[in-house]
C-alpha cells in the first residue's frame, strides 16, 4: 500500500515537471521553429516529446 502511495506521488510530480518543462520549451522553440528555424522546426518540436517522454521513463526509479 506505502509503495502506491508513493509511487501516486511521484506520478503527480512527473507530471507537473513535464507540464513545466513542455509549456517553456514550446514558448521558446515555436516562435522559433515558425521563423527563423523554420528548416528544422519539426526537429524542435519533436524534441519537446522526446524529452516529456524520457522524463516519464525515470518514474521507473520509484518502483525499485
């Protein structure tokens, strides 16, 4: 039960920290992608995923 609990918690703050890290990134790289980078705007973009993603794969930690 302690380690659902646990593991809740640190699911929420995940969460947060992907919600963080996507909503600044994005502020950042669409003007971005959409100007200047316009060449390489689908890499930015995809990057913000890639990262959202490997960040929700450290969760695994909490299960050992």
């Amino acid at each position: 039960m302690v380690k659902i609990i646990t593991l809740s918690r640190a699911s929420y703050r995940k969460m947060v920290q992907n919600l963080v890290w996507a909503a600044g990134y994005n502020l950042i790289a669409l003007p971005l992608a959409a100007g200047v980078l316009a060449p390489v705007g689908a890499v930015l973009m995809s990057l913000s995923t890639i990262i959202v993603a490997i960040n929700a794969q450290l969760l695994r930690r909490e299960l050992i």
